[in-house]
C-alpha cells in the first residue's frame, strides 16, 4: 500500500533552520508529482509547496518564496523540504503528499 513518512522535524529558534524528508512507498515514486502541506493549530491545511516529477519545476507558496526549498532524490524514493529563515507563524504540522495520500505528519515548532 501506499506509504509516506516524514522525518526531520523538531523545534528550533526563529531564524533557524530544518530540513525534512518524506520516504514513498508502494506506487511509483519517481512518475509522480509531490507535495507539502501544512496544518497550525486552529487553522487549516494549507499548501507550501509542489515539485514535479523529474525535480526540475517547483512552485511554492508565496509566504515561503526564498525561504524554502523543495527538491526530491528519486533514487532514493524521498522528498525533501530545506527551510531556512524560519519564523514562529512556521510552526505546524508538515505533511508530504502523492497521489492522494498523505503521511503522518512531522511537527515543526519555531520558537521566538
């Protein structure tokens, strides 16, 4: 069946930075495109950001625009999410998304 798990999350000061991963099991990793969300306390999911299948088109959300970097390693069936300049309001849960489905969640939490 089909499999996501995140990793990599954590807390960290303001300013900081983490990088998360997402290992995809049980479909065709490299044919599919790729996403990650997040979802604060008391608010919505929301996108932030999606990567192609060949990694070479990416498109972000504009409140991560330049801080975040989205990439994958289709050798390795994982996505990853470089965030830099991180900030409180960053603080959620992240999930990775494909076809549908989406993992467990790894929590970020951005102290200030």
């Amino acid at each position: 069946q089909v499999q996501l798990v995140e990793s990599g999350g954590g807390l960290v000061q303001s300013g900081g930075s983490l990088r998360l991963s997402c290992v995809g099991s049980g479909f065709t990793f490299s044919r599919n495109v790729l996403s990650w969300y997040r979802q604060a306390p008391g608010k919505e999911r929301e996108f932030v950001a999606v990567i192609n299948s060949a990694g070479g088109s990416t498109r972000y959300a504009d409140f991560v625009k330049g801080r975040f970097t989205i990439s994958r390693d289709n050798t390795k069936n994982t996505l990853y999410l470089q965030m830099n300049s991180l900030k409180s309001e960053d603080t959620a849960v992240y999930y990775c998304s494909a076809i549908g489905y989406r993992g467990q969640g790894t929590q970020v939490t951005v102290s200030s």
